[in-house]
C-alpha cells in the first residue's frame, strides 16, 4: 500500500471513531459509551481485562463487535518484518550493554549494514550505535551527545578499540548542529525523542544526506502540546492530536515485573481515591493531576497519601475523614478506568503509525524513496518501526 494510501484510510479510521480512545479516562467517573459497550466491558474479569490488553490482535478482535472500524487496523498497521540471526560480537565490544539493549542494536545494525558512507550518530549517548556500525565496516562515524561525560566515555571507549569514531558534545535542540550533516552521509537515530528525531530528520533533509534511518520514539517530549504535524497530509487532517494522545501511542509496553505492576496499580487506585476525597472536599468535579512521588510511599497508608497529596494541591482535609470509604471509591474508579483504557489501547498502535506516516511522507516529499519495516520483535521493544530513506 502506497504511504499516502495507507496514511489517508488511517486518517479517516482514527478521526471516525475518536469518540473511543481521544478522551483522558482519569477524568470519567462512569463508561462513557454506549450499553451494550460498557456491560460487555464490565463484564469482564481483572484477569481478562489484563489478558486483553497484552494481546493487541485478540483485543482489536474482540472490540470489533462494538467498534466495526477496528476489523480493517489489521491491514493498515501491517508492516514488514523479517527476523535476521545476530552475529556474536567480540566481549570487549558488548561489554556493558545490557542483554535486552544489545539486541535491539544488533537488529538494528543488521538493517542498516552501513559499509560506504561515512556515518552520523544523533543522540548518541555512550556511542553504542556507533561502535558496533564502525565494527561492522562504516569508514567513519561521527556521534552527537548532550551529556560531555558520556561523549568522553564514548571517545575513550573507541580508541581503546581501534574504532573510526569521535564524539561532539551539544544540545541539538539549542545548539547550530547542521554542520554536522553532509551529503555523503548516512544519518542514524535510534529512539531519539519528540522533537529530537524531527530536528535530526529537518537537519538530515537540509544537508542533502544520502541515506536517514531512524526509530522514533516519544513523540511528545520537547514538543508543544497541540501536535505540530511535519507532512501536508498531516497538516491538512482533521485530527488534532494532543500530549495525551501521543502518549497513547506508546503504552504498549514489554511486560513489566510483577512487583512493579502491583506498585502501579495500587498508585492508579490511590489517586482515584484521593480524587473523590478532594471532589467532595473542595466541590470541585473534574479531575485534578498530582505530581509523581516517590514509589516508596505507595508502602505506607492510604491516609498517609492522601495527606501528602492534599498538601501538594493546598487542599486541608476534614479532621474526621472515612479514608476506608474513599479507598473504595478508588477501587470501583480503577475498574471504569482500566477498561476506559482498554479500549483506548485498541488504537495506540495506530496512532503511532499515523505519527511515523506523517514523518515519512515528510521525508518522500523532500526527494526520498522511503520504506517502513519493523527492525526488531515486539518483545524487545515496541517502540520496534523503522524508517528508511534514501534520496532518488
């Protein structure tokens, strides 16, 4: 499917049917949609609910029943992959790369296979990128960091191992870093954030660079509010995406450890409870954000968090106050807003396919034939979309 194709049938599917998942479910105290949606989504178990949610294909599968549109993402959303054994890196050069991480590098080396063109690294950290494409047989690379101590790790690192390499230290998103690009260059980025990755692609664009890949990543950091959209297409859609919709884009998650779900869900049920306290206490009957805090607290009671969160919005609580009562409203506010969710999950994969479209008919406009494809399996990261760009 050509790229405007599939952006414009996604565009349409994501504008018919916002009513489900461009809402904030924090802020519902009851399902928002229709009956015979919400006694099928109450009806399931917490069990279901998570099995559901881990399993994007059965979870658009079983919606479709309530949301048809959904019965054609399959096909919008299906990108190729084609998994690629990993050759063994020698010890000195994996050597602190942390086992999950390394794969993801290697899959991603293993599409870029860089053996002409001399190499730009953005956002580059310790280099990592960058010394396994140098090993692999790139003539030169030349990596971009913020942070001067891991520039100088990076560059130690490459001497010590005979790699083409030097670092430069900046804050691409204030410093004049378009020097840095050149016509016969190969631009990399690697789950650079937000407005990182689209300053790397801008600067990429400008300089004429033979070849851009990059992973997106977080598409709201650094980035106004009120998504600023990079292709025509984009710009000319009716949708108008927010923080909170990018965001969405990326709560697909490897699993997290069984202590650290338990810790989240009993912080999403305490800020539920503590927003029905403050409703009733303030009469105020919209919801209202606390700041994040520290997990150890999650330890202590639930009028312990209350009173600290109370404190943080200004708020005094009454001197009696039946917290056991609250806490419950928090429990039965979990469940609405954990299938609130649920079904908001149902598009978070689109989303970030309209967000990686947009880039890419950007770069296709700017003269470059352009292929998406996923680098690497889910389960190493979801963030696994790929963009390639050669210039015609």
């Amino acid at each position: 499917m050509q790229l405007l194709t599939r952006f414009n049938h996604l565009d349409n599917l994501l504008y018919e049917t916002k009513a489900f998942w461009q809402l904030v479910a924090f802020e519902k105290r009851a399902l928002p949609w229709d009956s015979q949606l919400s006694e099928w989504l109450m009806s399931l178990s917490d069990e279901q609910v998570t099995q559901l949610d881990n399993d994007q294909h059965q979870l658009q599968h079983a919606l479709s029943q309530f949301i048809p549109q959904l019965s054609d993402l399959n096909t919008l959303l299906a990108l190729p992959y084609q998994k690629q054994d990993n050759e063994s890196l020698p010890f000195w050069l994996s050597n602190g790369i942390k086992g999950r991480k390394l794969l993801q590098l290697q899959d991603f080396v293993n599409h870029v296979d860089e053996r002409q063109l001399p190499v730009l690294e953005w956002c580059a950290g310790k280099g990592h990128l960058g010394r396994i494409l140098a090993f692999h047989g790139a003539p030169h690379v030349h990596s971009i960091e913020l942070q001067q101590s891991l520039c100088e790790q990076g560059q130690h690192s490459a001497k010590q191992q005979g790699l083409a390499m030097r670092f430069s230290c900046a804050d691409v998103l204030k410093d004049d870093t378009y020097n840095y690009f050149a016509a016969k260059q190969h631009a990399v980025a690697l789950h650079a954030c937000g407005r990182l990755h689209q300053v790397f692609m801008a600067q990429a664009v400008q300089a004429g660079c033979e070849k851009i890949t990059l992973s997106p990543c977080c598409y709201h950091l650094f980035t106004d509010n009120n998504y600023q959209a990079m292709s025509d297409a984009a710009r000319h859609s009716k949708l108008a995406l927010t923080h909170s919709d990018m965001k969405l884009a990326l709560q697909e998650t490897v699993t997290a450890p069984g202590r650290v779900a338990l810790v989240r869900q009993k912080e999403v049920t305490w800020r539920l409870g503590f927003d029905a306290l403050r409703r009733d206490v303030t009469g105020v009957n919209s919801y209202v954000s606390v700041p994040s805090v520290n997990k150890a607290i999650f330890s202590e009671s639930f009028e312990q968090f209350c009173r600290w969160a109370a404190e943080q919005k200004g708020i005094e609580l009454p001197a009696k106050c039946d917290y056991d009562m609250y806490l419950v409203q928090g429990q039965v506010r979990k469940k609405v807003t954990d299938r609130i969710e649920l079904v908001r999950h149902a598009f978070r994969r689109a989303i970030e396919i309209w967000l990686v479209l947009d880039r890419a008919l950007y770069l296709q406009a700017s003269g470059y034939d352009v292929v998406l494809r996923e680098f690497c399996d889910k389960q190493l990261t979801p963030r696994n979309i790929l963009i390639q760009a050669k210039a015609k």
